[in-house]
C-alpha cells in the first residue's frame, strides 16, 4: 500500500506531530508513504530527517503524485481542498478540530469528494454528521501521545504548568485570572517535555478542542490534569475520571486548582487513571490500526 500524505501547516503544532507519529507508525508496519508539505516547515523537515520522501505541497505535486498512490490522506483543511481538486485517487481526511463545518456550497462539494473521515474524537464525529456526512464513512481514531524517556515528578509545592500560548481559543487569560484567585504560580511552557518533569498539575482551559493532545502528553508524563469541559476534552479525560473537569470560568477553574492541590489522594488517583487511560486508548499502534482500518474501508468502497 501506498498513501500520500498532505499537510500544508506552517508550525510543529498538534496535528503535524500526529502526522509524524503516522508516517513512522505506518513505516514500521510496512506502508509505504510520501509527504506533500511546506518546504519551509518543522514537519516537512522532521520528516525527511526520518528519510521519508517530502515534496512541496502544491496542486500540481499532488496531481502528479497521487497517480502513483493508492490512496491520498488530507490532514488539515487547506489540504482537504487540495485533495478534491487535484487529487487523481480517492482520499481520506482527517478532522481534529472541534468548531462545525462550515455551510456553503464550496465547503458541501468538498466534503462530498472524501471517501472517508477520520474523526479525532466522538464529539469532532457528531460534528461531522451534523453537517451531514453519513455516520457510514466516519471513523473514530484517536490521536496518540509519546512522552518519551522523560516522566514528571509530581510534587505539590511544583507550579501549575499551562501552554504559553496566545491563541484567542485557548484560555491563557482564564487561568491568569484563576491562578490570582487561589495564589497558584503557573508556568506557562513552550516546552512540555521538560516543564511537566516538575509540575504540580497541567492546567488547560481552551474554548475549543478536537481531543487534547497537549492534556494526553501530560497524562502519559504522570502530572494531573485540570481541562476545560468542552467539545473532545471530556472524552480525552473519561469525562471526569482522569482529570478534573471545568467550566471555563476563572472562579470555577481556581476551586478546580485549590482542589488539585488540597488533596493529595485525588491527585495520585488523576495520575493513575491518566495513565492507564493514555494507555488504553491513546497509543502510536492503536492510532496506526485504527488509521490502516480506515484505509481499509475506503479502498474496499
């Protein structure tokens, strides 16, 4: 089997890491991949580090290209729109992101040219069938975690780590004004991996989420988690059994976090039960079988 993997984003963020996850994932279970992505990009050149075949994305590289593949795999929207017009085999997306599809006729025609959706979550699924996608040609595959070598240290008296990010969707300005409430130092990270090594809990409060991939590192790493109850969250955090759960209201984030520091016990349970979660579910193999699968369906279709 042959796929073609196309990526247009600019940054090293959530769903470039799972597309690196794949491409090796896929490489060891014996698919052959190419990637179509910016040249420029950290994922264009962390790929071809790994030695996997990377071309700039364009509308002609995919056309060219995808005569050779047996099928194409879009993981983001740019790439969607590539794909159903110049892809010349059948193809995939991948959905992460939690807002609705947009209605207009554009984005019905689009839509209509995939074969399949691979839904990063239950909630990003049910987003898809409401804006009409048949529940028949969704699959529901999880994005994975690694946390590498490295595993936190939980300590209490640690700081609370949260994403230093300026996105409007994601909740930096919530978990200012929570941390003042309760008087909680958080560190705001640009490098999970080595903050989350001593961390009294990972704080993340967004607006919007696909699952959390950010929230499952954490959990993999050993450190509770307190994450906003919104769109794929929950389901990444068992619905409240490994990690705490909260409205995104400053009152209500800093009672979460005095929670998590108050009580010692709940938070060696949040670890556990994060952990075995990661496990269970949110694997690189269980993500490469779910996504083979899919692969599956679509060329049998």
């Amino acid at each position: 089997m042959r796929i073609l993997h196309v990526d247009t984003g600019r940054e090293m963020r959530g769903g470039q890491r799972q597309v690196l996850f794949l491409l090796k994932g896929m490489q060891a279970a014996g698919v052959d991949s190419m990637l179509l992505a910016r040249p420029e990009s950290p994922l264009a050149q962390s790929a071809a580090q790994a030695g996997f075949a990377v071309l700039p994305v364009s509308a002609w590289n995919l056309c060219v290209h995808s005569k050779a593949a047996d099928l194409v795999h879009a993981h983001d929207a740019r790439a969607h729109t590539l794909a159903a017009c110049a892809s010349r085999v059948p193809f995939v997306v991948s959905r992460r992101v939690a807002f609705p599809v947009k209605d207009s006729l554009a984005s019905r025609w689009k839509y209509r040219r995939a074969l399949r959706f691979l839904a990063v979550s239950q909630f990003v699924a049910a987003e898809l069938e409401r804006a009409g996608v048949s529940k028949e040609s969704i699959d529901i595959v999880y994005d994975c975690t690694e946390s590498g070598d490295e595993v936190g240290e939980w300590r209490v008296e640690s700081p609370a780590v949260a994403l230093a990010t300026h996105d409007p969707l994601k909740g930096r300005d919530l978990i200012t004004q929570a941390a003042q409430l309760v008087g909680i130092p958080v560190k705001y990270s640009d490098n999970l991996q080595r903050d989350l090594q001593h961390a009294s809990m990972f704080v993340y409060i967004t607006r919007s989420e696909g699952l959390g991939s950010a929230a499952l590192f954490a959990m993999a790493m050993g450190i509770p988690v307190i994450g906003s109850n919104v769109g794929g969250l929950p389901e990444a955090l068992a619905w409240g059994e490994a990690g705490l759960l909260t409205a995104n209201e400053p009152s209500e984030i800093a009672r979460a976090m005095q929670r998590m520091r108050d009580d010692s016990a709940l938070a060696q349970t949040l670890i556990e039960q994060g952990k075995r979660r990661v496990a269970d579910h949110f694997t690189v193999q269980r993500m490469v079988n779910g996504t083979r699968e899919s692969y599956r369906r679509a060329l049998a279709g």
